[in-house]
C-alpha cells in the first residue's frame, strides 16, 4: 500500500514484538498476545514503510537496551502534514509497549513560538539601544547586536555598572543609585542619563533604562537594561547651544547699536514736522515717522528676545493683583486702548511663584495684543483678565471681544516674524515671544478664538 493512503494512528497504546507484528492493548495483559505472531497485523498495515523501519529501530533499541527510546514522523501531504511521537517502553525481551500520540498542535505551537522568538530576537537585534535581560542571579538571558559589539561578557557588564558616572562625569554613582542595582529591587528606572568612563577611552553619554521583570505572581524574576550611546547627540546640542548663544549675543548687540541712531532719528523727524510748511512734506515725513516706530519695535522685541532666551529663571513670590493692575493700567496708554474697556478680574490673596521678568513679558505681550488688533470702532469693546486658583494650577485668561484669529492662521500665530494682519503694525514677534517665554517657566499656553467672536489666551502655571 502506497504512503499517504493507510490508517493515520493517533494516541494508541500498541504491544509490538520484534517482528514488528501487534496487537491493539487497551486492558487485555502481556499474556494475551498469541505465541504465533504471524497471524497477528504487522505496523506495516497502519504505517508506510519508511516510517515501520523508523519505528522498528526505536523499539529494537528499546528489546535489546532495555530503555526507552523515541521516534517522531509526520504523516499526510503538504500543508496537511500532522505530527506523531512513538515511545517504545520495553516489557521484557520479547515484547515493547508501543505509544503513538498525535503531536501536531506542540510541534506547531513549538514552531510558531520559534518564529516569534525569532522575529523578536530580530527586533531587538536592529533596535540602535543595547539590550540586555537578565535573571534573578544576574545571568544574561537576552543580548541584542549591539550589545554584543561592545564585547562585555555577562559579568564584566554587571560590573561595567560601577564604571557609571552622573550627569556632570565627575561624581560616580553609589552602589545603591545604580540603574541596575536599583531595578534588582524592583525600581523602575527610566530615562537616567549616565556618563561611562573606561580607561583609554573618551567618556561617553548614555541614556539608561532599567525595568524589572515581573512573573505570574508579581514576583521579581530578572531586568531588562536598555542603553543608548548619545554621546554624539549630546556634543551636537551643546554646539548647537554654543551657536545659539552666539547669536542671541550678536542680536542683543545689533539691536542695542540700532537703538542709538534710532533714537536720534525720532528726533530729527520730530523736528523736520515742526518746521515744514508743505502739506506734501508733513504727508512724507508722518510716513517715515511710522516706518520709525514699526522699525523701533522690531528692536525692542528682539532685544527682548534675547533678554528671554539669555535669562536664568529666577522664581519669586508675586502677588498677582497688583501686578497685573500695574501692567494694565499702563496699557491703557496706548493709543489703540482709547475707548476700550481693560479689566481685570483677580482675587486679592491669590499668588504665584515665578520669574518675574518672564511673567510680565507674557502678560504684556498678550494684553497688547488683544488691543492692538481689536476692532478699530465700535461699543462695548473690552479685553478681561481673569485669574483662577485651580489647586494644582494657577489660570490666567487674556479675553477680548474683538475679531477673532481664523482657524486658518491659529497654527502659525507663534511663528517668527508671522502677522496675521498687516494692517494692525507690529513685528510679528509678540506670541513668538510669549511661547518662548511660557516654555522657559515651564508653563502651558492654550488658545480659543472664533471669528466674529473673540479671542481667549489662556496660560496655566504650576502651582507649587
């Protein structure tokens, strides 16, 4: 009978002798097998021959060895193909209990975990991060490429721990801060930038995270260390913030040279006005007044710009209605205030802790803005300051009733130089300004505009 047509045996308990002849055995006894094995069926009836002589070989070596030998085969065709172990457990010298078990779905669920095993093992193996997991006694588990590269073996990388610096790559870490020896006691440690200094070798800057590992119990059962060499990243930022001090400086400067001859050339205009006699002449020099201011302004706000950019974060106690009067009431100075209504809604004994230049830069920044391009006419028109004690946040809110910011735009608004409306004037740095100096006070800044409706600046400050 050809292969793949006979009987496919599934979880039988067979009594084989050495002639390969036997009998089904479910309660019967040894005895029961008749001394006349020829007339009993023979494995060749239910197996193709290349699997009998298989079998054969395991349950001879399980007669004459007297131990338990094993044998796997597949059966079917294609895609169709099932799996069967046969143990052969010796009686005595003549006889073999013969156990046939279908092992399709272990082989494909041992196959299938080796596929995942093996796409994970890729994974980590292609992730820049070195990997390492280890057990509870500290023996490596998993390793990925990179980690491998650096030639650590399992030990000299638990002690290449101690060779850990912090963050200034002076100081070295106790025993008890290491990344390591922190997650073996089930820490969580993420994020820690280190600084590893090896002999003959420059130091370098790594981003360190330690996890445990936890088993079905919640116990502890190893760590996984994950390391990123930044150092290239971290000389790249400190160029970079090299550069942008750089720069900071040469605008501070320009600007301040700027103010000198600007100031001076307010004067000679003044002057020119009080002594024209022609109209036309007035026309001209009321036009060079105004490119004045609009040039006098970009100066004013880049040196505030890099005032903010240049300036340590000093925190102090600022009591915010006081301080917010004053900052409106000087606002009401301004031309475009004229008939708009400036109030300001704050409860006397609420106050922060913040940088006071910074805050200030924000409010005025927010509160000019709201009048500056607010309706040129109209009544009613009004831009409110509230401020709520939140607990954990301190919410100021700069409202106005004015045209709104189209949906448009509101993306671009923090942008430098970026003016939503070249009519009104200004730089074009005022919200650039007040994002940078919201970011530097670790504050937030959210914005809710309509057009045709107004505009509400809202800045939420940490209340610690």
């Amino acid at each position: 009978m050809r292969e793949g047509t006979k009987k496919v045996t599934t979880d039988l308990v067979l009594l084989v002798t050495s002639t390969g002849h036997y009998q089904e055995f479910e309660t019967g006894a040894v005895s029961d097998l008749l001394l006349h094995q020829e007339f009993r069926p023979h494995l060749s009836m239910i197996l193709p021959e290349s699997i009998v002589t298989q079998v054969m070989e395991a349950v001879t070596d399980a007669l004459y060895k007297g131990a338990v030998h094993m044998v796997t085969y597949t059966l079917g065709l294609g895609a169709k193909q099932e799996y069967f172990e046969a143990k052969a457990i010796p009686l005595h010298k003549k006889h073999v209990l013969l156990l046939i078990q279908n092992i399709t779905e272990h082989e494909e669920n041992k196959k299938a975990l080796y596929q995942k095993n093996s796409l994970l093992q890729t994974v980590i193996d292609t992730v820049p991060p070195e990997i390492t997991a280890f057990d509870n006694q500290g023996n490596i588990t998993i390793i990925n490429r990179a980690a491998l590269n650096r030639e650590i073996n399992g030990s000299d990388l638990m002690e290449s721990e101690t060779l850990n610096l912090k963050h200034d790559g002076t100081t070295e870490f106790s025993e008890d801060e290491l990344p390591l020896v922190r997650a073996f006691r089930g820490e969580a440690v993420y994020d820690q930038i280190v600084v590893k200094k090896r002999e003959a070798y420059f130091p370098r800057t790594y981003l360190v995270n330690a996890v445990p590992l936890k088993d079905e119990k919640g116990g502890l059962s190893g760590v996984v260390l994950t390391e990123r060499d930044i150092t290239d990243i971290k000389n790249i930022q400190h160029k970079l913030k090299s550069k942008i001090k750089d720069l900071d400086m040469f605008m501070y400067r320009a600007s301040h040279d700027l103010k000198s001859p600007l100031a001076a050339m307010k004067g000679v205009l003044e002057l020119a006005n009080s002594k024209a006699s022609y109209p036309e002449m007035k026309t001209y020099l009321e036009m060079l007044g105004k490119s004045h201011s609009l040039l006098s302004t970009t100066v004013n706000d880049l040196i505030s710009l890099t005032r903010i950019s240049q300036k340590e974060v000093e925190k102090i106690h600022i009591c915010l209605n006081s301080f917010i009067h004053e900052i409106a009431e000087a606002l009401k100075l301004l031309p475009q205030a004229a008939h708009i209504k400036i109030k300001v809604c704050v409860q006397e004994s609420i106050a922060v802790e913040a940088d006071e230049g910074l805050l200030r830069a924000v409010l005025q920044n927010l509160i000019c803005n709201a009048i500056v391009h607010h309706y040129r006419e109209g009544e009613d028109r009004f831009v409110l300051v509230t401020v709520l004690n939140q607990f954990k946040n301190v919410l100021i809110e700069v409202t106005d009733n004015g045209p709104g910011i189209p949906k448009s735009i509101q993306d671009k608004i923090y942008d430098m130089f970026f003016r939503g409306n070249l009519k009104a004037g200004g730089s074009g740095l005022g919200l650039f300004i007040v994002k940078q100096a919201i970011e530097k006070m670790g504050a937030t800044l959210e914005l809710v505009s309509d057009e045709q409706v107004g505009t509400t600046f809202s800045v939420i400050i940490p209340n610690k």
